[in-house]
C-alpha cells in the first residue's frame, strides 16, 4: 500500500471535510439558538475546519510532489488547472477556520456563526472544482499511468495490457470460467 501515491489518499480528507462543515455549522447554529446549547460547541466547527484547513495544506503539497512524475503522462496545462483548483482550498479552509473564531466573540457572534453558514456552503463550489478536475486527471487524461510498473506502461503503451494482465492471472493459478464448469461436469 505505501508504494501508492499519497496525494489521492489523502486528498479525501479536505474533500469529506470541506463537505461536511456547512452541515455541522448549521446544526450546531440551530442548536444553540433553538435548543439553548452551550455556544462552546461551536468548537467543534472550528475544530473541523482547523482540520480541513491542515490537510487541505498536505494535499497540496503531496500533489506538487506527485506533479513531476505525472508530467511525464499528461499535459502540463491539464495538471495546471487541477493545481490552480487545488490551491485554493487551502486558502478557502484557512479563512473558514478563521471566520469560525468569530463565532466566540461577544459582539459579533450570531453574525459571524451566519457569515460561516454562508461560506462555507459557497466554498463547497470550488471543492467540487477542484475534486472534479482530479477525477478529470485521472479517468480522462490517465494521470495514473504515471505510477504504474513499467512492464505495466510498456502493455499499455503497446496496446498489450490485456495479454499482461491474463498472463499475470495464470501465473497466479486462477482459471477462466470455462476450466471451473469443464470440472463440475
């Protein structure tokens, strides 16, 4: 498993995160104001988004370790736009945990706990962007090649992936289909 590229692993967790705020903002909004909670359990969104905020950061940075050897596959503009996308989230992350803070000032609190509401719904936009053209990276333009074994590029290169992967099953002792029904008879 660690000879995977860490940037896809990773990257789930700001994607999930970043998801997941405006939600816990709301309910936790709701449920100060409506139910009488304890407005210390505001915490708990800017806890999330401190976290969002952190592995925001190391996606970026395991992506612009992953960028060189996926260069080698694809296009730099394609990569380029999914970077651009990414950048950004981190940024988006900081200032939500930020605007999330307000939301234990006396003064400002109810306005700064609707400011979060808000963005951190409108930051789920570029969220989307930025997982969106990832998938694109990879389902469309094959960034995974990138990190393939090289008999695995040469099979694809060549067009012979197919052959590799059935030669790969015989070795392994798995059969087709026809070999199991040709026993049951």
């Amino acid at each position: 498993m660690f000879d995977l590229p860490l940037h896809p692993i990773v990257v789930h967790f700001p994607i999930v995160l970043g998801s997941l705020l405006p939600f816990l903002a709301i309910g936790l909004w709701w449920a100060i104001k409506k139910w009488q909670w304890t407005p210390k359990v505001w915490a708990l969104v800017s806890i999330v988004a401190l976290v969002y905020s952190l592995s925001a950061v190391v996606a970026v940075q395991l992506g612009e370790e992953d960028e060189e050897k996926v260069e080698k596959v694809i296009s730099e503009k394609v990569i380029e736009e999914h970077e651009e996308a990414g950048e950004l989230i981190p940024w988006l992350a900081g200032t939500l945990f930020l605007v999330s803070l307000g939301g234990f000032t006396v003064k400002y609190s109810k306005q700064a706990k609707v400011a979060m509401i808000v963005l951190s719904l409108v930051a789920v936009v570029p969220l989307i962007n930025a997982g969106h053209t990832g998938g694109e990276l990879v389902y469309e333009h094959g960034a995974s090649i990138a990190h393939l074994p090289s008999d695995h590029k040469a099979a694809i290169q060549s067009g012979t992936i197919l052959e590799l992967h059935e030669k790969g099953d015989h070795e392994h002792g798995e059969d087709d289909d026809d070999d199991d029904h040709d026993k049951d008879d």
